[in-house]
C-alpha cells in the first residue's frame, strides 16, 4: 500500500501564491508517475499537472497557462505544486494521485481557497 498525504493549502488572495506538498510514503517503488487534481463542488474532477517517475512534467490543466510547475524528489518521496498568479476560480480541493500496477492511489486533499 501506498499513502499520499497532501499539505500546502490555504487561504489567499487573488495574484498570490502557494505551493501545495505530496508525500508518499508505504510501498513507494511500486509507483509510477504522479500527478496532482482538482475538484470543486458539482464539477467533475480535473488533471493539474503530470509528472513522470523521472520527475519529467508531462501534462497540465488548460486553465494553469504556465502559471504552475511541478516538481518531483524520489529522494523525499514528494511531489510539489508551486501555485503563482491564483485566481478564485483555482479554489478547489486538490489532491495527489498516483498510480501503481492495478492500484489507485489519491491522498485526502487539500483545500485551497482564493478570495478576491
């Protein structure tokens, strides 16, 4: 089995940043890439940012428009969010997933809240 336990959220205000924290921890090397998504209520969930298990990102949310990178340590067991320019409409719960050989792995979530 493997935990994600996310950290980071908060609340802030429009043009601010924050940098949301996954660390995995159990059977770490059974997973593959990693990736951070996003729910708010009524919506369906959507992709954030992708990164592979080399710590190469691969694929972000049209909504992030170069305002968010990610970033991976094999050596932690993190993966990281860093959060730039937010908007109100990045309020959502963001969560950390990762993947394993017929296994989906999500942490509990993070609420991240930007006020006008």
């Amino acid at each position: 089995q493997v935990q994600l336990a996310e950290s980071g959220g908060g609340l802030v205000q429009a043009g601010e940043s924050l940098k949301l924290s996954c660390l995995a921890s159990g059977k770490t090397w059974t997973i593959g890439g990693m990736a951070w998504y996003r729910q708010t209520p009524g919506k369906e969930r959507e992709l954030v940012a992708r990164i592979t298990r080399g710590g190469v990102p691969r694929e972000f949310g049209d909504f992030v428009k170069g305002r968010f990178t990610i970033r991976r340590d094999n050596t932690k067991n993190t993966v990281d969010l860093q959060m730039n320019n937010l908007t109100p409409e990045d309020s959502a719960v963001y969560s950390c997933y990762a993947p394993a050989p017929g296994l989906d792995y999500w942490g509990q979530g993070t609420q991240v809240t930007v006020s006008t």
